[in-house]
C-alpha cells in the first residue's frame, strides 16, 4: 500500500481514497466543523486546492532550502491537510510550513542525554528541534517535522513526529511520503477500534480481512513468517483478529513484550488454552488473584465463566501442577510428552510432539497453533526457539500435508557437556575457573527413577512433584544441614540411558575426604551403581574429581584426586584410571583446572551406557528428594560446627575444609566458630 522512495508518488490517488473513506466514517457529533470538517466530508476531499508552482519556490525561497521530492508533489495536489492521522488536525501548505520555534528549550533537555558514546542516529534525534521544518499547524500537541539533515540518496528528507504524553524519542519516519501512510494506518485503526461508532467498513478493509483470512491459512500450512508479516500490516491499521493471531506467533518466537491475544483470551473458547500462557508469564508470580477475584487480571472485564477459569489456572500454576491439555490425538501425544519430560526425555517428548503436530485442532477460527505449551512447566522449556520456530513451520490442523520435519535433538550424548555449564550459587565465593560448578551425581542400573528414594534417600521415601533446581533448593526442607558433619542433598532424578536412573545435585557442600560414604553401596542392591563427584579448586586445597563404583551392596572400587594427591582402592578397569585420566597428578603435579574431567566424564559414559539430560537439568522441571547424608556421623572426640540458616563466613568456611582435607594424624581439630 506504500511506494518506495525515488519512485512517482501517486498522491492523487492516495489521497482520494483517504478522504473518501474519511467522509463514510465522518461523525458530526465531533465537534470539529470549525475546521471545515463538513464541507470536506461534502466534497469528499481532506485537502485544499492544487499549490501553484510559484508557491512552492517561493516558500523554498524563504526557507533557503529545496523540498524533499514526497513534499514538493503531495503540494502540487494540496495546500495543506485536514486530519493527518488521529492527532494532527491539520497540516501545513505553502503559507503555514516554517522552522521549527523551540519556545519549550526540547533542544536543551533533549541534549542533556548526549555523551561521547552517542551514535550518529541518537545526536540527529536529539538535536532535531534545532533545524527542523514544522508541519504541524493545528495538532493535539504533536510535532511533525521534517529534517534537513537526515537526507537519503533520493532527497528525502526524514520526518520525526513526537508528542510529550507518549512518553518516548521522537518516531522516525523515512520520508514525509512514508509519514502520510503512518497517518492513514492511525486513522484506520482508530476508527476501527472505537466502540462508539457504527461499524467501518470499506474496501481497504475487505482487502485487509481477506489478508488476514490468507494469513491465517499461511500459518497453518507452516508459512507463518509470510503469515506474521501480512498481520503485522493488518494490526497497524487496526483489523479485527490480526493482532490476536500475529500474537500467537510472536509469543512462540519468545517476543512476549505487550502481547494479550488483543482480549482473545476472555473468550470462554479460548480462554481455556491463552489465559494461562498470560497467568504463566506475570500472573503467578504477580501476587494477584484470590477468592473475590483477580487483581491486574490479564482480562478484567471477563465473564464469570472464564474468571473461574482465570482461578483454577492460577491456583495450579502457583502449585506447580498446571498440564496443558489438548484434544485428539495431539492430545494423547501431550500426555505421553509429559511422562516423559518428567524423567528428563526432553527430545523423546519434543518427537512426540512434533510427530503428532499435524493432528492438532484449532479451538476456533482464531487460533493458529498450541501456545498453550510454552504455559506446561514440563513442556515449555521444550520449546528452544529453534524447536519453536520448527513448529510454526509444520504444517497442522485443517491445512496439515505434506511432511513433517526432523526433529533435532537438544541434549549432548553422555556426561561430558557438565564441564562446559557455568557456575550457580556458591555460599562463599565464587570459582576461579572460568566459573565452572562443582556438582555430584549418582547413576542406578536396573532401577527406575521413582524407587531411588527407598534405596538412599533420608526417610521420605516419596518423590516430590517436578520444579525447577532453583525451587528445590529454596524449598524450606532442601538442602538444611544439621551439623558440618551432615550432608543431606537435594537431587534431582530421572532416566540416564537405556536400563539407568540418575540422581543429580549442583550445589553439593564441600568435599570431606575423610568421613565420605559413597551412596553408591547403597544404591546398588539391584545392580551396578556409580557415584562421580566434582568441584573446582577452592581456596588453594586443589581440584576434585571423585568416582566410586559398587554392585550388589560391595564397592568393587574408587578413584579420588584432590590436588596433588590421587587415592585409590579396588581393581579400577584400564580405561578409568586416575593415571591416564589426569596424569599431571601421577607426574608429581596437582589438579588445580580440572583437565582431565572431561575425559573421565566420557569415560564413566562410555564404560556404563549413561547419559545426563542437560536441558531438563539446566531448564526444566524434574522430580526431587532428599538423600540421606554423603558423610558419617561424627565419631567420638570429633567436633562439629552447628548448623545455621546463614552463609558460613568465608574464614570459617576455610577452616572447616582445612580440617576435612587435612591427612588423620590423631591431632586435636579446632573448633570452627559458634553460628548465628
């Protein structure tokens, strides 16, 4: 609907169209005759008659400038311009157009925001007020400028529109050409918007809903980066459905910024599937929403019927126990996705769902695909932004053919890709090793995940309901301590490969060298079981790097390098020993930079068929419990530090791992300071 810049402008057209459309829709109860409104809705026409040439020199004359080309030929058709959009009630021709007064000092205030560091763009912004040629006769205290010093290869000359209550930089526009179709959008969506009027229809109208109609049918055979685009340009001039569809897409792209489904999801049809993607993203954490009804609902004037709706979401939300539902067969693949998610199958779940994708059924006309999964805490971290964008581009519903795409996996093979993940929550400090993480996991053949609490876990012997790592270690029973001797941990589980189940902790306490039980011995009454502990060099006692196998109740055997120093015990399979997993140890070296545990973390792979899920480890929700203690109780004459709900000071800290670290030489240990 706009010409580019450099080419024939056809102003006449345009404008006719503009003010036939104006005068349908004109509204004498206005109250704007004053400025001739009923003598253009009578003539059909918002401008003024032809400028004569010699005008237009004239006024390049008294400006000492020549027009931009837009400007010069939109004169030639009209002196001037009733109703420039909602705001700018008329714009000057020949006679009104001159130089920018800066009566309000904007040069001034604007300039207070320029640095050395201030781009090109941000220095012609703010300095505009200073050169401009203002358009803007009769406005609701809005500028239309056009500025001589932003020039493009066609002599076009930018124009800035800016307002104090819109609070924001002045608005660019490319050239006054491109300025009269921002108008003409305002105008358009307006009127479409104001529930006062009779209904707004025309052939810019019909052009534009059939658009949308088009573009709906793109989104569901997969075109949808076409399908957002023709939206885009529907929602600017304000057609029904437009933005509630192109918010749909947006919000699967990850751009959430001022997007509500434009009141779709106050729909009882709809509400079922969008309210909670909205309550997901603000409301549960907002602290609103209660009995008597919600605060800042994200639909305040709702019906009864979706406000329950509205409730019963936010309840589950806030409980963690929000499932996404669906129906028909896609339905069905939802289900099997979330089993799986909850043991840690992200990519099995996301092929679940993708295959299925092409059986999805749109809940009405207005919707375009299944937002509702970003809202499932076990399957919206599914959605990476490739995997979203993937499902936008499958074909689904009725416009479902052709094939659907590979789905690509997220999750590296093995246990190697932990040495790369960054650091988390230290109590004291943080590593000093690229930010690296200690953690520690323990891996259970012939087991699933849900019996590992009866076989190490502290006495609850149920599993908690899948969060995220950060909740569970905020929970008000995770990870409390009873003494320095009590290693309790919060772990998360789930399947580590064909026949395994894992239990992971990323936060694990200090390593006790000398009252360490491997809960591997435990763990092994049906099979193998595998413990591997890691942490970084703290306070100079060295890197960690631990391993501990056991089967059937018995430790067959164990590795530990702590610094310089590497213990050992049992017959340790030639492709896991310490010596060729870190021989800077052997070599009378210590392990301060961890190299090496990538090769041992592929060789514990490797030699045991396991694998950890990243994406469900370092973005999902998983179930947890809590184990019981990693250390012995303290024997008799041994002192211990109680526990406090305070981080433990650094110095202290440093002492207690000293005396842990430090070799059994019968020597009196010192007391660690009393806690809070």
């Amino acid at each position: 609907m706009t010409e580019t810049a450099g080419t024939r402008y056809d102003w006449q057209g345009f404008l006719t169209r503009w003010s036939g459309e104006w005068a349908d829709a004109y509204d004498p109860e206005e109250g704007r005759d004053a400025r001739g409104d009923a003598e253009a809705c009578e003539a059909r026409w918002l401008g003024f008659a032809p400028t004569a040439p010699e005008r237009v020199a004239a006024l390049e004359e008294r400006l000492g400038k020549r027009l931009p080309p837009s400007y010069r030929t939109f004169l030639a058709i009209t002196d001037g311009w009733r109703h420039a959009g909602h705001f700018v009630y008329r714009l000057a021709g020949t006679e009104q157009a001159d130089w920018y007064e800066d009566d309000a000092g904007l040069a001034e205030i604007f300039g207070e925001y320029l640095d050395e560091d201030s781009t090109p763009e941000e220095v012609l912004e703010a300095t505009i007020w200073t050169r401009a040629l203002e358009l803007a006769v009769e406005s609701d205290v809005v500028s239309v400028l056009l500025d001589p010093q932003d020039v493009d290869e066609h002599g076009e000359w930018a124009v800035y529109t800016w307002a104090p209550w819109r609070g924001c930089p002045p608005e660019r526009h490319a050239s006054f050409w491109e300025y009269m179709h921002d108008a003409y959008r305002e105008f358009h969506s307006m009127r479409a918007r104001a529930d006062d009027r009779p209904g707004f229809e025309n052939a810019t109208t019909r052009e534009l809903d059939e658009r949308v109609a088009t573009a709906r049918r793109d989104a569901l055979r997969g075109a949808h980066e076409r399908a957002e685009a023709a939206l885009a340009e529907a929602q600017e001039f304000g057609r029904p459905r437009a933005r509630a569809l192109r918010d749909q897409i947006k919000w699967l792209l990850g751009d959430r910024y001022a997007r509500n489904f434009d009141g779709l999801a106050g729909d009882p049809v709809y509400a079922p599937e969008l309210l909670p993607v909205l309550l997901a993203e603000d409301g549960a954490q907002a602290g609103y929403g209660d009995d008597d009804g919600p605060f800042g609902s994200p639909v305040p004037a709702a019906s009864d019927e979706v406000r329950a709706l509205e409730r019963a979401a936010l309840r589950e939300l806030r409980a963690g126990t929000y499932a996404y539902t669906a129906a028909g067969p896609f339905g069905d693949a939802v289900r099997t996705a979330r089993e799986q998610a909850r043991w840690g199958g992200t990519d099995a779940a996301w092929r679940t769902l993708l295959a299925a994708l092409p059986g999805w059924q749109a809940l009405g006309p207005d919707h375009i695909a299944p937002v509702g999964l970003v809202a499932d805490p076990l399957l919206g971290p599914l959605l990476t932004p490739d995997r979203a964008r993937t499902l936008l581009a499958t074909p689904r519903g009725e416009e479902a053919t052709g094939a659907v795409a590979e789905a690509v996996d997220e999750d590296p093979e093995g246990l190697a890709w932990l040495v790369e993940q960054p650091g988390l929550a230290w109590l004291v400090e943080q590593p000093r090793d690229g930010g690296r993480r200690a953690y520690r996991f323990l891996l259970v053949e012939g087991v699933e995940p849900a019996a590992l609490p009866a076989l190490v876990g502290s006495g609850d012997e149920e599993l908690r309901a899948p969060t995220t790592r950060q909740d569970a270690r905020e929970a008000p029973s995770a990870g409390s301590v009873s003494s320095s001797y009590g290693d309790e941990a919060t772990v998360a589980v789930g399947r580590a490969g064909p026949g395994w189940s894992f239990a992971f902790d990323d936060e694990p306490q200090p390593f006790d060298q000398t009252r360490f039980v491997s809960p591997a011995v435990a763990a092994s009454r049906h099979g193998r079981a595998v413990v591997v502990w890691s942490a970084p060099d703290m306070f100079d006692l060295g890197a960690l790097f631990h391993l501990s196998v056991a089967e059937h109740g018995t430790e067959k055997y164990a590795f530990t390098v702590f610094g310089a120093r590497c213990e050992r015990s049992g017959e340790i399979p030639p492709a896991l020993l310490p010596e060729l997993l870190f021989p800077e140890v052997g070599e009378g070296g210590r392990y301060e930079e961890r190299h090496g545990e990538a090769a041992a973390l592929t060789a514990v792979a490797t030699a045991f068929g396991t694998t950890l899920p990243r994406l469900a480890l370092t973005r999902g929700r998983l179930h947890t419990f809590t184990t019981r203690s990693w250390t012995r109780p303290p024997g008799p004459g041994e002192v211990y530090a109680t526990a406090t709900l305070e981080p433990l000071d650094p110095d202290t800290v440093r002492l207690l791992l000293a005396q842990r670290c430090a070799p059994d030489d019968g020597a009196e240990p010192q007391r660690a300071p009393d806690g809070p």
